[in-house]
C-alpha cells in the first residue's frame, strides 16, 4: 500500500493512518520534499509500520497540463540530480531510518533520459503504476488505484477486481516474476467520502482473505 503526496500533518493524514491501524496494514508514504514539514515527522513517530518513500522535489509540472509530469523529458539531468539529492537529504534528516532510498516519481512519470541522474542520487527502487515500468532501475509499484482520476470519484469497485485479476495472472503466466507484490495507492488529500469508503472496504477485504500476505514495507523493497 502506497499513499501518495505527504508534506505535513493534516486530518486526512490522520484517517489514513487511522484506517492503516485498524488493518494492521504496512504503509508506503511517499513524501514531497520541498515544504516538508517536522510536524508530518512528528506523527509519523507514533506509526511503526509506516516507512518514507521520495515523491520527487517539488511535485511541480514541467511538462504540457495533458500529460504533467515533474521528471519529463524536457528537464536538465544536472538540474534533477541536484533538486532530488537535496530532497533525499531533508527526508532522511526528518525521518531516519523511516526513509528509503525509494523514489516515487510525480504523476506516475519519468523519462529515460533522467535514469542516470536518478541512479547517481542512490535510489535502490522506483515506485510507479503497474507491470512493465521500462527503466533502468527495479520498481515496486501498486496496481489498484481507488481514485478515477477522469471523473475524479471513487473508482468501480469492479475496474479494483479486473486490475487484480490482471496482475495476479501475469505473476500465475510466469509474464513477470512471482515474488514481485501486488499494490494498491491511495492519496489522501484527494479523498472524498466515497474513496475513503472504497478503500476501507477494499482493505476489510484484502485483510480477510486467507490468501493475502502483506510484508513489512522494507521487505518489499529489500535486494
């Protein structure tokens, strides 16, 4: 479970954290750098199953509003290195060993050019969307998505079941490792009732199931 664009403490970081507790669920905070705050450290003290994962710098588009991304294509590799080392620098001063060397790249995006910059900051894994991420560096990333981002409300809870099926056979096909997990991501802040219903309730029934194994945050990004 990865829970996408944490700066500080706010009441929406409070029922996620909540709702992690009551399932006993392993959380992957991926937090922005710039404007981070020691407050969102604070809270985090108190959750030991939560461990930081990098969200970029800054969270800034710098590409066309149709497909945003703030590491495209048109940004300078030195420029890159530069601002993700000084955000992989504060997130370890906040957080310790609550930090990963983990790097979650805004809206899902991340262009190859950008792979040697990425692999000089010391990022172990990249965090994206889905199978088959095409970069130079291994990713760990989540599959169910409880936003619809086009009509901006909670996911069908169908399109969940198809896009676990789908991963489930890819690892059952042998298409992609066995050992690589199945993911769901959250964003907090952009919840309404709705989605927070739709992940309570997609939590109640992962946590149920006797097939369901789910490790500790730096397991998964263990190797």
């Amino acid at each position: 479970w990865r829970d996408d664009d944490a700066k500080t403490e706010t009441p929406a970081l409070g029922r996620l954290l909540d709702l992690a507790g009551r399932f006993d669920m392993p959380l992957a905070l991926a937090v922005i750098p710039h404007g981070a705050e020691s407050a969102l450290e604070r809270r985090l003290a108190r959750e030991a199953r939560v461990r930081v994962l990098q969200h970029g710098w800054d969270h800034a588009n710098h590409a066309a509003p149709a497909s945003p991304s703030e590491l495209g294509e048109a940004r300078d590799p030195a420029e890159v290195e530069a601002q993700l080392m000084e955000g992989r620098r504060r997130l370890e001063s906040l957080f310790a060993s609550r930090f990963l060397p983990v790097l979650v790249p805004p809206f899902n995006r991340l262009s190859r050019h950008l792979g040697g910059a990425v692999g000089r900051v010391g990022y172990r894994f990249i965090s994206l969307h889905g199978d088959f991420a095409g970069l130079p560096l291994p990713s760990r990333n989540p599959h169910l998505d409880v936003i619809d981002w086009q009509k901006n409300t909670a996911a069908e809870p169908g399109h969940l079941v198809r896009w676990a099926l789908a991963a489930i056979k890819l690892r059952r096909y042998g298409l992609v490792s066995a050992s690589l997990p199945v993911g769901m991501v959250t964003h907090h802040l952009a919840h309404d009732d709705a989605v927070w219903s739709l992940a309570e309730e997609l939590l109640r029934r992962l946590r149920q199931h006797p097939a369901i194994v789910a490790p500790e945050i730096e397991q998964i990004f263990a190797g």
